[in-house]
C-alpha cells in the first residue's frame, strides 16, 4: 500500500497575505499570470540552460529533434486536460466505473487508454457536498500527465506549493472558488509514486446531457481542485 499526503481543513477566513492573483477566474483554465511573472526569471533562466544543453545534445548526436518535437506534439495537443475530462464524464454517467474509479484508480483510467508512465499510480479523490479536494506537490510539479497534460505553471510554483497546504481557503478564493462554511478542505500531496485525479461534482442542471455533453464542461482547474465544474463551457 503507497503512502499519502493529505490535509483536511476546517473553513474559517482567509488569512490576510498578498494577493497572488487579482482577477477571479471562475475556475476557467488561466495561467493566472501573478503566479507566473513571481518566477519569471527563474523559469527564462531555467529555459536558456534547457536550450543549451538540448543544442550540445544534438551537435554530438544524442537526442534526435524530432523525437523531442514528437513529444512535445504529443503532450500539448494529443494528451491533455481533454482525457482526465473523458474520466470525469465516464465516472459520472456510469455508476459501475465510478466505484472502480474509487477503488482502483490506475486501471480504470488505464482501461480508458490513459497510463501512466514510468510506473506511477493514480488516485481518484471525489468532490461531494461535504468535501471539496485539491492537489498539488510540495516537493516539486508531480502531475498526473497522462490525464491532464502539461502542467500549468502556477502549480509548479513555490508559492501555489507552500499556500495550498498553508491557507488552501484563499488560493481558492483567488482561482474564484467560494465553498460553503460547511465544506470541508483536503489537500492530497502528489509523489512521484502516486499521482491524483481530481472528479468534481456533476452541476446538477446537467442531468440530461450526454457522457461527450459533459467531458466539454469539465476544466483543468476543476481536475486539480481549483475550480468547480458549471454548465457555461470554460475557456479554451
């Protein structure tokens, strides 16, 4: 049995700390640019090493451009938020999946065609009125890739890390989540073992659309726990 990192939170005001975003977002996928430019250096500088090396790689004939190419095509257009949205949509329109969702994660996602790699296990964590889950991984950017694609960046940084244990209330707050007081917080650590899939609640004005109706409701946001699913389509 793999071990997880979890905190549950009791609602309560948010604590009084700089904003990290000053827009609402409603849960769309952003990139939330606050988080982004506070690591704008980091990440050019970060980037230029990453260019250097892939040259010298390729001048002495180690890596293959293309193959690289292939995977970046792969992750950005091929694998992406899009399959964690098909879970999502199986898991709610079929009672039978969902309970093996819950209790085997990594094969019922795999059953769908979306492994993960390198050995990694998955976790499903359901919303419910009661409970409300969010991701994220303190130690680095451990993402579930095979369901919701590339990371954004604002998960990979230290800030979003460090407040989504410490005050997850008002990382919400600023994603444009408000929960009511009776709602429970929980916030699971991703590993490099064990990755977590987030299924939100099913609007229930959506009783009546189809499995592919409701896979285009659901976001990225959603899927990590920063953001709710609703019937108004989000943004691209």
């Amino acid at each position: 049995m793999l071990p997880t990192r979890s905190w549950r939170f009791k609602l309560r005001p948010p604590v009084e700390m700089e904003s990290l975003m000053t827009n609402s977002h409603g849960g769309h996928d952003n990139d939330h640019s606050h988080l982004e430019n506070d690591h704008e250096n980091h990440y050019s500088d970060m980037e230029a090493r990453v260019r250097a090396l892939e040259t010298l790689l390729t001048e002495k004939g180690m890596i293959d451009p293309a193959a690289i190419s292939e995977i970046i095509e792969t992750y950005e257009k091929r694998v992406g938020p899009r399959n964690g949205a098909a879970v999502v949509a199986k898991a709610w329109t079929d009672a039978g999946f969902a309970g093996w969702l819950a209790k085997d994660a990594t094969s019922a996602i795999a059953s769908l065609g979306f492994g993960e790699r390198y050995g990694s296990r998955m976790r499903a964590v359901f919303n419910s009125a009661d409970e409300h889950n969010m991701v994220v991984c303190t130690l680095c950017s451990c993402y579930p890739w095979a369901v919701l694609g590339l990371p954004p960046v604002w998960y990979k940084s230290p800030a979003y890390r460090s407040r989504a244990v410490m005050d997850p209330r008002s990382i919400l707050s600023e994603f444009g989540v408000t929960l009511p007081a009776t709602t429970r917080i929980r916030v699971w650590d991703s590993t490099a073992e064990l990755r977590y899939l987030v299924i939100p609640t099913r609007p229930t004005e959506a009783k009546c659309m189809d499995e592919r109706e409701l896979a285009k409701l659901v976001s990225r946001d959603a899927m990590i726990g920063t953001g709710l699913v609703t019937t108004v389509k989000p943004s691209p």
